[in-house]
C-alpha cells in the first residue's frame, strides 16, 4: 500500500531590511484589522527588541525578528479555504507598505509516518532513497542522513529537505517519520520598491499553487516506491501535531 503525505504546516516568511519586532503586540494587530476582533490569545505574547511573538488559540502564530516577520498556521484537517494565514499576513504587508520588504518565503512541512515498523524511515530512507553499499557500514552505530534537493520550475524554485525524525505522541509511544520541508524563496531586490508590494501579495496569494507542486514532488518519492514499501501500513490521520524529537 501507497504511504500518503500528511501537509502540517504553512509558514509565510517576510523578509525586510530592517524592523522594530517590538511593534508586533495584540492590540496592533486588532485595532488595524490585520486580524479579527474575535482571536483569542493561546499565550502571554513576547515582546523584545530581538523578537516578538503572539500566539493564538486557533494555531496560528506570528513572529516577527529585526530582518523577518512570520506566519505560522497548521493545515492538518483544513480545506483549502478554511487557511487564514495568507490573507493575515497580506492585510498586514497593506498596512506596513512602507516597509523594505526584502524577499518572500512559502514553507511547508509535512511527513510520512511508518507505525508498527521501529526503523521503517530509517530502512526506507537508507535502502530506497539511498543505494545501499559500504557507506552504510561504517562506525559504531547506524549512520544518519538528511537530503537537501533543489527543483527549478518555469517561475519558482522548490529546495526540499528530508529529514528522519520520530513523533513523540500522548501515550508515549515514538512513531518513526520523515519529514519532509519544501521551501519556495523569491528575491525581490530586484523589483522596483514601488512595486513590491504588489509583489509580495501575490506571492503570498499563490500558496496553494506552491503547495501543489510540493505535494507532486513528494508524492513522486512515494509513488515510485510504491512496491517496495507495499507493507508498510498507510499512517491513519493524527487528532492533533505531537511534538517531534
């Protein structure tokens, strides 16, 4: 059976030249509109001169640095249209539009689980992903990778990271993955400052599209190793994002 890949995660990145994160507090972000009246904190928010943060109940989280601000939203057992974070983060690039917005990032995570299995990342990773030879053999315990992959496409740029990992969930128990992080990067330095507004908001828009191509670049690993790992069991559906060790 076919693994399928779990998307977790939506952070926007916004790079800019230089910023006050102490500007980022709750009361901001209401009396502007950049976020609805009726959010609720999760947190007592962070607020100093080398970064803010303001977290909310619904997920999502927004974190701001001298050089980038962040918008961090979970897209586990969300439809398309139920995402928020984008039309946030462009609400928020409308009334900072004097800011030198330096460049944009799409990021994703998401991962594939191999429960039952103890070592079902570590053995697809090392024996499908990888060719199998004496590099694996040397030194005293089981050897550990990642990959870091880049894709060119006709507008964009795709840099893939793969990862193993394990997910610590409520009982206990530890559940092998790997993780997958796709990273989609546009350098506006080179756009007139004029228009990079317009830019950074249609960047931020196209998220789906980005998320598209990260899916059909993860599902061809999986895809194409569909036999080899024909019995290792699909991972149901979390209830929620354990913490990852």
């Amino acid at each position: 059976m076919q693994q399928t890949l779990e998307v977790q995660e939506l952070a926007l990145v916004l790079a800019v030249k230089r910023q006050d994160p102490t500007l980022l507090n709750p009361e901001f972000l209401h009396y502007s509109g950049i976020i609805p009246e009726a959010w609720e904190l999760a947190e007592q928010p962070v607020r100093k001169p080398q970064g803010a943060q303001v977290s909310f109940q619904n997920g999502i989280n927004i974190i701001a640095y001298p050089n980038q601000t962040t918008f961090v939203e979970s897209l586990q057992d969300k439809a398309e249209g139920e995402v928020q974070i984008a039309s946030v983060a462009q609400r928020y690039t409308e009334i900072l539009r004097n800011m030198d917005y330096q460049a944009v990032g799409i990021n994703f995570r998401g991962l594939i689980t191999f429960p039952g299995r103890k070592e079902g990342a570590h053995e697809y990773l090392f024996n499908t992903l990888l060719a199998p030879g004496p590099w694996q053999q040397q030194g005293n315990a089981p050897v550990r990778a990642g990959l870091n992959l880049m894709y060119t496409f006709e507008d964009n740029r795709l840099n893939l990271g793969i990862q193993e990992a394990a997910l610590q969930l409520p009982e206990g128990e530890q559940v092998p993955i790997l993780m997958f992080t796709g990273n989609f990067e546009a350098d506006l330095r080179t756009i007139e400052p004029a228009e990079r507004l317009a830019k950074v908001q249609q960047l931020v828009g196209n998220w789906p599209s980005n998320l598209e191509t990260y899916r059909t670049v993860v599902q061809s690993f999986l895809t194409s190793q569909a036999e080899t790992i024909a019995d290792i069991p699909i991972a149901e559906p979390l209830e929620q994002i354990p913490a990852i060790v």
